[in-house]
C-alpha cells in the first residue's frame, strides 16, 4: 500500500462512528471527512467534486423544467471527460480517486438523461460522489442502489463483523501476499532469467505483475468494501474469481467487473446498437478500458490486442481445445488467459 492509500484507509476507518450518528446524517458526515481529506491531499481534486457534486444537480433540475436534458448532459458529460483526460496528460497534477468519480459522474449524467433517474439532490449527490470507502479504488457504485441503502441501512453486528474480516482478509491479501510473497517471487524470477532471452523474460515477468495485481487490487477492494458494509452500505463487488475464467471474455467479466458492466452498459450496448456490430462494441468497450487507465499510445495498442484475444478465444480457440478432455480444459483456461494478458507487454514493446 501506498501512503496515500494507507491515509484514505485509516482516515476511512476513523470515520466509522461517524457513519453511525444518524441513517443519512451519518453517511454526510462521512462525506464531509471525504473532502477534508480530498483537501488536504489534492485541492483540486477536491474543488472538482464538490463544485461538480453542487452543481450537477442543480442544472439537472433546471434543465428539467426547461425541457434541456439532452443540451446538458452532451455538453456536461464532454466537460468531465475532458477534465479527466487533462488531469491525465498532465503529470504534475495530483488526481485522487479521478479514474472513479469520472465514471461516477458519467453514470449520473447518462442515467438522467435517459429518464432513469430524477436529478438527484445536492445532498443525495454529494453524498454518493464523496462515499470515502470506495474513494481510492472504487468499485463503481450507482446511484439508485447508494441511496436506496443509505435510506434503508441499519445498525447489524453480524454484518459489521463481516466488513472487520474483509478489512483484515484484504490487508492481509495486498500487503502480505502480493507486496511480499508474489513482489519476492518476481525479483527472483527477474534474477533467474537475468540471462534470458529479453523477450521471455519480459513475458515472465509481466504474468508475475498481473497475479501481484491481482491481490494489490482485489485486497484494497476488499479493504473499501469491508469498511463501506461497517458502515452498513452494501457496496457491488469488484472481482468474481477470475482465475476460473473459461475464456477471455469471461475472465473480464469477473475482472474488475464494476468497470467491465459500466462499459458494457454505456459502451459496448450503445455503440453495438448504432453500428449492429458486436465487433464495434467490443473494440470501443475495450478502447474506453484501457485509456482509463492511462492515455496513451501504449494503451490504444493495448485495448486492440484484448480485443484480439476475445475474438480468438470466442472463435479459434474452442476448436482447438475441443479434442481435449473437459476436465483438462479448465485447468489449462486460466493458464492460456494469463498468458495472452501477460504477452501484451513484450509484444506492444516491440511495436513501440
């Protein structure tokens, strides 16, 4: 864990009582603890979410009587799409949690452009952009669901018990697991192939970055949602044991899956809808992945190899892994997505 993470999450945890004093008034303190701590570390992220999180919901509701949904949530959501990628391609720019309230935001706008939703209020919003638990790492909450808990949620010692494990179980899968065990295992490798062809050993060494991701990820995920069920909300979960994925597509299915379902639905179905190409879709959904994680070259090259892989592994790959036994086919499934993910690396260096 980094610093900043290990701050957001002693800052979450000390924020607990907090989300206690009251059903709603409980979670809006935990909002304002959220944005000291925004403050204290990045103001400006901090002015952008609360300015955003006042007056979004005020303009929804003026749009509303004026009949200017659509006018609002263009121009709005190309205003948050570009702030994000300036803050991006700006490197002296200390963004936290920018990745994550991005995409909150956009599920905001498009689900009351498309009448889902009403505009919500500026408490409700504020409250749902400044949850502190998923600050860091997500995962990808939605606002219908947010509120409905915050309404409803109450006090459960079973249920705050759980959310003490996961915190625990997390801490232990980031910090012990991964930043220990698998971070030793991949300087040993590193050492081991020192002399090594180049490619395979960058090939090597990136399966070894993506199962220490795996556990970074998954256990700060788990520390979020463990403190978020403390709190009594019920947060979606992230990870859904990829490591027995059938195949590409599901493994990103289990993978990440709060970002996965929010580019499937504002994504991969509209721009499927427009073209009738589930190809489009795809390339789109997987282009919008990976330039969320970073704009660049690397990342565009990135998302069409990940597109590739899906389309092999949904056409090619079934006929050559049908001679084999069934039982044999799942132990070797997780091994070949582990593979093709990690080639991406070697093979991109070599474009670049």
């Amino acid at each position: 864990m980094t610093a900043l993470s290990t701050l957001v999450i002693l800052a979450a945890l000390l924020a607990v009582p907090l989300a206690w004093l009251g059903r709603e008034r409980g979670i809006d303190l935990v909002a304002l603890v959220c944005a000291a701590v925004l403050a204290w570390i990045s103001p400006l992220s901090a002015a952008w979410v609360v300015g955003l999180g006042v007056g979004l919901p005020l303009a929804m509701r003026l749009a509303e009587r004026n009949g200017g949904r659509a006018p609002l949530a263009g121009v709005t959501a190309l205003v948050v799409l570009g702030v994000f990628a300036a803050a991006q391609l700006s490197p002296g720019i200390v963004w936290i949690g920018g990745a994550f309230f991005t995409l909150r935001q956009l599920h905001v706008i498009a689900e009351w452009w498309m009448g889902r939703i009403a505009a919500p209020s500026v408490a409700s919003h504020l409250r749902y952009q400044l949850f502190l638990p998923a600050l860091f790492v997500g995962p990808v909450h939605h606002l219908p669901a947010f509120e409905r808990q915050c309404q409803r949620r109450r006090w459960d010692l079973p249920d705050f018990l759980n959310g003490a494990e996961r915190v625990l179980i997390g801490a232990f899968s980031a910090e012990f697991i991964g930043n220990v065990m698998i971070a030793n295992l991949r300087a040993r490798v590193g050492h081991a192939m020192a002399d090594s062809n180049a490619f395979l050993r960058d090939w090597a060494i990136s399966a070894m970055d993506w199962i220490m991701l795996f556990f970074n990820f998954a256990g700060m995920t788990a520390i979020a949602l463990g403190i978020a069920l403390m709190m009594g909300v019920r947060l979606e979960e992230n990870f859904n044991r990829p490591w027995l994925a059938k195949d590409l597509l599901d493994f990103w299915s289990r993978w990440h899956m709060s970002l996965t379902n929010w580019c499937r639905d504002y994504i991969y179905r509209p721009v499927m809808a427009l073209t009738r190409s589930t190809l489009a879709g795809l390339v789109a959904a997987m282009l919008a992945i990976g330039l969320w994680h970073e704009i660049s070259f690397y990342y565009v090259l990135w998302s069409f190899w990940q597109t590739l892989g899906v389309v092999l592994s949904r056409t090619i790959m079934p006929n050559l892994a049908s001679p084999l036994p069934p039982g044999l086919r799942r132990m070797l499934a997780p091994l070949a997505i582990l593979a093709w993910l990690a080639l991406a690396r070697p093979v991109i260096g070599l474009l670049l």
